[in-house]
C-alpha cells in the first residue's frame, strides 16, 4: 500500500464506533507453515467470508488469507445498510445484457437481502439486523426523477411489492426532518453492525472448518493447474483462487492481478457517531428505524444503532466523500453540521466517534465478477452497495467453482473498463468530475 494511503487509513481507523462496540473474536494466526486447500480465498471481508462459507458448505476445504485482521477493510466500517439493487442504475444492466438478464440481476439483489437474514440466523450472529429502508428526496425536481425510477422499476421489476412511494403530505410521517421532500419505503431492505456481522461471518466459516490466517498478506501468485500463493512466512497450494480484496487487493498484493487494479478506484468514505439518545427522541426522528438514504450523487447515509451499553440509540451518519487520498478538513465539524441540517433536534448531540476508509467504484457503479485464468475468479467493484451484495457474489463464485457458472457468467458480461488518465492522472481526473456533479447537487 502506498505510504499516502496508509497514513489516511491509520488515521480513519482509530475512532471507530463499529470497533469499540465489536464483538470478542477469536485471535486467528498468521500463517507460518506450507499448507494445501481446494480454495485459497485471498481476503477476510463480506466477499471473502461469504465465498468461504458457500464452499464449505459444498464440501470443499478452504484457507482464507487476510493481510490485516477480519473486517479491517470496507468491510468493517462502512455505513451497514443492506440495499436491494446495485449501486448504478438497472439501466445500465439493461443496456449491457439485456431486460431478462436484468431482470435476473435485480433478483440476485433481493437473494443477497434474504442471505444475510439467513445467516444471521444461521450462525447466530449479534449484529443489530433492523429492517427498512428509506429512499428520498431534497426537491420537487429530485423527488419527480426518484418517482420516475420508482414507477419504472415497478413496472418491470415489480419492486412494489416490497417497496411503496410516499407523497409530499406524508414524509414527514416518516422522517421528522425539514431536507426531505418525498421518498419511498422498502421492507425488503435494513441495516446492520457491519463489523459485527464480518466477525460473524468469520466465525460461522471457522465453525464449517474453513482455516483463517489474519496478517498474512500474499506476496505472489504462481498460476497453474495448482496455484502457490505466497506470504511472508509460509504458502497454500490451492486446486482454485478467489480474489476477494476489492481495493486493498492491488495496494496489499499489486503483483496479484496489476489489469484488476486499473479498473476500480479507492474512494474515501466518512461517518460520525453519536453520543448515546433516547429511545423516545429516536423514535420521533425515524418511527421506522429505517435506515436513510437521500438520491444526491454526493448522497447522505444514516441510521439509528443501538448501543448495548446505555440501552439507548446512537445516530451513525454518513455523508462526506473523498476522492482522493486526502482527508476532508474539520472532517468532524462538517459532518456534525451535515447531521444538524438534515436533524435540527441533533444541534447539540455530541459527537463521539469520527471514521472512515476507502471503499472500491468501477467506472459504471456496476460490480466486477469473473476470472483471470480458468481456475482464478476475482470479487470486486461493489461500489459502496457490497453489504449484501458481496453475500450473493460469494454464492456466484461458489456455483461456478463447483461447476454451476451461469450466474457468475452472467454478471462477468458486464463491461469494464478502465479509468481514463493512467496511474498519475486518473484520480486528479476523477476529483474533478465528481466536483461538477457535487456543485450541481448544491444547485438542486
């Protein structure tokens, strides 16, 4: 990893709600020895875990190699919200398979909803799963867009039976807040602890056998009808290879899969927590504890979470993006101001928790899933949408490992390209283009 993005990602990573509020966690070792498996799974997050389960449970003997520890990546601090769809549009599904394939994909968004309830349940995972999601909208002109999308995708999707559209007259039955014009609700989708559900995970893997070696980042890759993976102090001769580091995967592994790397992004992602607030406050802000999204490009996220400790609700808000390696200024500040606009009655609330880190985008927001070689399958480009999706993407590569491509097939269709600019110039390119669409979400 460069040095610029390790000193960001020190300095995201020390003031985390999720962490302090973490579940215990078994200390997994490093590996230190050679060992054999069916499938190396490179990668200790979502994507990762949920292949390793999936394969497990197919009888395959599996090893996970995590460079830090499980759920230090995306994976453990991003804002827990559990979302049916992609983070593009489904026309972009559309235009590059076709209305029945996207039909298929959306379906495979729902899957993934239904998967993580299962394996909650499964393996018993303490998490805080709370359905309900909010969709909604700042302006007359942004809510005529949303109920645009809302009617299209109800009229071929059928998202109407799980989601319905609330007009102007009855937001504020929703959301007790003075931004919002309009919006819709989905049952389908929720929220979570997302680091408490990556340790779940890891767990429910462990407990079908599947071997997890934390601080062991992979420093090459011998391809081959037999793959050797190597790390600092030992190697797995693996039958298959499941690439599932997102963004870290080219900074940790860069030897890996270097065409991998031009294709995704690292994006900077921010969140706030609160101090503890009482249930009833909550409860008027949010009736139904729905997480919140609204349909800026430069959108804010959040959701009430609650804290054990006092048997209250803590406010967890998302809004602030970098796309750069830089750290927005008075990071803090800002988003404490974000909050109080969009909750005037959180003026005062004080802060008490401030992180983030980088999450990976592909050009069209679409995820990236296929191969680099007959028996090498990678994970990646979930674009800030992964909490659920990566569950299904593990289900993907499980099928095709085991023989049943289609899915994966499928999605690997999707066309990538890479990001234009080159190593140099390709984020200075990017801060610009998404400053344009920043200063037209200020213009409404």
């Amino acid at each position: 990893m460069s040095a610029e993005l390790k000193s960001v990602e020190l300095k995201l990573t020390q003031n985390s709600y999720y962490a302090a509020s973490a579940n215990s966690v078994p200390d997994y070792p490093q590996l230190s020895s050679d060992i054999e498996a069916d499938v190396c799974i490179v990668g200790g997050g979502f994507a990762g875990l949920s292949s390793a389960i999936e394969l497990a449970d197919r009888g395959y003997s599996v090893v996970v190699l995590e460079a830090k520890h499980i759920g230090w990546g995306a994976s453990g601090r991003n804002g827990g919200q559990i979302i049916a769809g992609l983070a593009c549009e489904q026309s972009v599904i559309e235009k590059a398979l076709g209305l029945e394939a996207a039909k298929k994909v959306w379906a495979m968004t729902i899957e993934a909803l239904d998967l993580v309830r299962e394996r909650v349940k499964r393996f018993n995972i303490q998490c805080d799963l709370q359905d309900g999601f909010l969709g909604v909208a700042v302006n007359p002109r942004k809510s005529a867009s949303l109920r645009l999308w809302f009617d299209e995708m109800s009229k071929k999707y059928n998202y109407d039976t799980d989601a319905q559209w609330i007009e102007p007259t009855s937001i504020g039955e929703w959301i007790d807040s003075p931004r919002y014009h309009s919006g819709y609700f989905d049952k389908r989708s929720g929220h979570l602890h997302p680091l408490n559900y990556c340790l779940g995970l890891a767990k429910g893997a462990a407990s079908l056998g599947v071997q997890i070696f934390q601080n062991s980042p992979v420093k090459t890759m011998q391809e081959g009808e037999t793959a050797i993976l190597q790390t600092d102090k030992g190697q797995v001769k693996a039958k298959y290879v499941v690439l599932a580091g997102n963004m870290y995967l080219p900074e940790v592994s860069p030897k890996l899969a270097p065409k991998l790397s031009r294709r995704i992004m690292p994006v900077g992602t921010y969140i706030i927590g609160t101090e503890p607030i009482e249930p009833e406050l909550a409860a008027r802000l949010i009736p139904t504890k729905a997480a919140v999204c609204d349909t800026n490009f430069i959108l804010d996220y959040f959701r009430f979470a609650a804290d054990a400790a006092s048997q209250k609700q803590r406010m967890i808000y998302g809004g602030r993006v970098s796309y750069s390696a830089m750290t927005p200024p008075n990071l803090t500040a800002t988003m404490q101001a974000r909050m109080a606009e969009t909750f005037p009655q959180l003026a005062n609330t004080k802060v008490e928790y401030t992180w983030g880190g980088f999450v990976d985008i592909t050009m069209n927001r679409a995820p990236d899933f296929g191969r680099i070689a007959p028996n090498v399958y990678y994970l990646q480009g979930f674009s800030g949408h992964g909490v659920a999706l990566t569950g299904m993407a593990g289900k993907l590569v499980a099928e095709a490992i085991a023989g049943q491509a289609e899915r994966l097939d499928m999605m690997a269709k999707i066309p990538h390209h890479d990001f234009p600019g080159g190593k140099l110039l390709r984020m200075p390119a990017l801060v610009l283009g998404m400053a344009w669409y920043q200063l037209r979400d200020k213009l409404g």
